[in-house]
C-alpha cells in the first residue's frame, strides 16, 4: 500500500503549478478503490502503508511537516469514509454492474470528498491565505473530480491473469479488427483537437467520441478511456491558466465540477449497454438452451439442425444424427428420487458434450431424450462416435448420498446418410426413433445403426 500510494501521490505532485497545490490528486480515489477491491487490505497495517506514502511523497517534494500531516489526514479521511460507505452497498454495485451503481458511486464521492474538504481545507487556509470557503470548494471538487474519474477504472478492472489472457487473445493473429479501434483512435483526434482550440469549452469537444467508446466497448475499456480523457481535462486544459488568480480559482472549481459529472455520461452508457447485452444473453439462453442440461432446447435443436442438413446438401457432405435414451430412467426417478434424475441427465449432458466436436449439435428433446447432428462424419465414424458415447456413458458414476454411485447406461440410433433436398430434422428424428426403439427391444446399453432413407 506505501508503494501504490507513494507512485500515485508523486505523480499527482508532478501535475501541480510551481508553488500551488495539485491540479489532478489521483492517490485518495486509487486507495479507496483498492481498499474496496481488497476488504482485506483495510486493516492498521493498510492504512499505515498509506500514510506512510503520503508522507514519503510529500517529504520527497519538499513539504514541510506541518501542511504534510494536515494535507495527509485529509487524504486519507476521504479514502476512508469512501470505504466505509462502499461496504454498505451491495457487491455488484461495488463492481458497477448494474447502471444504479453508478448512483451509489455519485453519492459516495460526493461523500468521501466532503468529508475530506472538512479536514483538510483549513490547510489551505492557514498555509496558501485562501478564503475559507473557496478553500474548501477546492479541496471538494478536487477530491470529487478525482473519484469519479479515478473510482470506475480501478472498481471495474478484472484480475490481472484474466486481463492478460484477454490481451493475449485480441493480440493473436487473425483476431485483430480495425474497426475496434476506430471508436479510440476516434477519441485520440477529438483530444488533439480540443487541445489545438483550448479554452474552457474544449472539455465538450470530445463527448461524441467518448459515447461511441462507451457503446462500442465494455465498463472496464470506457472506464480506462475516461481516467485518460479526465487525466488531459484535469492537466492540459488547465494548464494555460495563472495558478493564484481569482480567474484561475473559479475557472479550476468549475471545471473540476464538469469533469467529475461529465465523466459518469460514459460509464453509464457503458454499464447500461453492459446490462442490455447480459439480459439479451439471458433470453437468448432461456429461448434456446435447456436449463437442465445445458444442451440445446427442442426447438433450438431442430431450428439450428435445418440450417445445418441444407448446408451438408449444398456441398453434398453425409450427416449422422444420434438419438439418445438413458435406460430404465423410470425406475431410477422411482427408487432414487426426481433430485437423482436431474443430477443423472446433468451428468451425462456434460459427459456427453465432453466427447463432441465444436460443430455438432446436442440438445435435449424431453425427457431423458437427447439428439445429437453430426455433420461430414464417414459412416464408419459416426458409428465409432457413438460407440464411445454408449461407453462414456456406461463408465460414469453418479454419486447418490448414502449410497453406492449409480451406473448409467444409453440406447443409441444412429441414423446415416447423404442429404436430399426433402430432409428434415424432422424425418432423421423418426428414423433415428425407430433405430433407437430396436436397439430398446434388443436389450438395451446398444447402438442400432441405419441409413438415411430417401
């Protein structure tokens, strides 16, 4: 924690005009969001590795003793009554998930920072000669703007391993698309830009830019984008101005103010187009997945399934289609329990998918039921296939509490063959029916093989 905080105080100071205090403090909004991230962090070892950083970057700067201890417990009161008041949320709404955590994020700011501003802006008063209240409106919209630009980015980030692995993926050849950058390289110009015009009113120039950021990408990349946009708001635009003129403290207040609630616009497109593409997801795997077995629905099965016999009859590749029936599953629901049943075609639905290619389909019809289509398989290897689903099937064991685990077993048929034009998922269903009815009156734990009918 010394070393987060130091970094981050040292930069803040190196953002300061000569002889007047930071225009951007990043180090308060990143322990808050750190102690917040890490519960266990928060303990008087935590909070006197912080403190140990203030100091150690403000001595490094050359402060004195005096404004170094006040400035510190004002830094470190608005850390700490942030994390106070983000324990009282709930967990997703620490993390932004949903677009009223960014309700929650506005009122603790606001909270933590004037909390602060009582601490610590006297400090102004006594050590710069600044008013009481436009040292305290300093102090506030300082620390205000800091958290709201700051907070998103550290609250929303994944773990580091997730986020190479992420980095990693884009970076792979063939992953790359340009038009993902547009939005970013997009916002770059509209930075340039503004910076070439200056004045106040360059803080808007960027807005169209940032929104396409924000629908373009997830919480976390708009939250990152954001940090940059508010560091340049905070730094660049700033920097024209007179540190210690009247102009420069009512311009530095107004400003700190437009760019603490500017930045919530974007991360609250982004958290909400984040909500709209999970409840889209949800009812996409409501309509088409089995809540069960997580196998392809009914419908999904045979809607998916015509796309894929009129794809094998355009390039006149055979199709295999496999019928699926767990043995005795009556007598099972009977003796064991419904509970034992679910956990049975749970069970086999991930066994089952385990011996799959990435494009065969597997769903469930009902029951204990299930179908697979198995596109471009030779005859000879569709019927292998299925013989390693009969004996995958027939080694798993389900465990039953306070009883022996429970052996399984599945009837197959099989149904192969070239597509024709009348084909339907349909018709491989009832000759895969009929395969799978012999190999039932056979004895069972078998596969009955037959060849795609006309």
């Amino acid at each position: 924690m010394a070393g987060i905080v130091f970094a981050a105080a040292l930069f803040g100071h190196l953002t300061r005009p000569l002889g007047f205090l930071s225009t951007f403090w990043p180090a308060n909004a990143l322990l808050m969001g750190v102690m917040v991230r890490n519960p266990g962090w928060a303990g008087p070892l935590g909070w006197a590795g912080a403190a140990a950083g203030y100091l150690a970057a403000d001595f490094a700067m050359g402060g004195g003793i005096g404004i170094t201890l006040w400035l510190t417990a004002g830094n470190l009161t608005n850390a700490f009554v942030g994390y106070l008041l983000f324990q009282r949320v709930a967990g997703m709404d620490r993390q932004l998930e949903r677009p009223q955590s960014l309700l929650f994020l506005l009122l603790i700011a606001f909270a933590a920072a004037a909390s602060a501003a009582i601490v610590g802006s006297g400090c102004l008063v006594v050590y710069f000669g600044q008013p009481p209240m436009q040292a305290f409106e300093f102090f506030l919209t300082s620390e205000f703007s800091s958290n709201l630009v700051v907070l998103p980015m550290v609250l929303t980030a994944p773990p580091l391993a997730e986020m190479a692995k992420q980095l990693a993926t884009h970076a792979a050849p063939g992953t790359w698309r340009p038009k993902a950058v547009l939005p970013g390289a997009t916002l770059l110009a509209s930075i340039l830009v503004a910076t070439a015009f200056g004045g106040m009113s360059a803080i808007a120039i960027p807005v169209p830019a940032i929104l396409w950021c924000a629908l373009s990408y997830g919480v976390f990349p708009t939250a990152l984008l954001t940090f940059g946009l508010g560091l340049w708001q905070c730094t660049v635009l700033l920097a024209k101005l007179t540190p210690g003129t009247a102009e420069y403290a009512a311009a530095l207040t107004s400003h700190r103010f437009g760019v603490a609630l500017f930045s919530l616009g974007p991360i609250m497109v982004a958290a909400i187009n984040a909500a709209r593409s999970r409840l889209l997801g949800e009812l996409d795997l409501a309509a088409n997945q089995d809540v069960l077995t997580r196998t392809l629905s009914r419908r999904a099965f045979l809607a998916r399934g015509e796309a894929a016999l009129a794809k094998s009859f355009a390039a006149s590749r055979p199709v295999a289609l496999l019928m699926l029936d767990v043995d005795r599953f009556k007598l099972i629901n009977d003796e064991y329990g419904h509970a034992v049943g679910d956990e049975v075609l749970a069970s086999l639905a991930e066994q089952i998918s385990a011996l799959l290619r990435r494009d065969d389909l597997f769903g469930r019809l009902g029951g204990e039921e299930f179908a697979i289509l198995a596109p471009g398989l030779t005859q000879a290897a569709a019927l292998a296939l299925a013989e390693r689903l009969r004996d995958g099937c027939a080694q798993l064991r389900v465990p039953v509490e306070g009883r022996a685990p429970l052996m399984v077993t599945v009837s197959i048929g099989l149904v192969w063959g070239v597509a024709g034009p009348g084909c339907s998922s349909q018709s491989l269903l009832k000759q895969a029916d009929d395969a799978l009815y012999r190999a039932k009156r056979s004895g069972r734990d078998r596969v009955v093989e037959t060849s795609l009918a006309a």
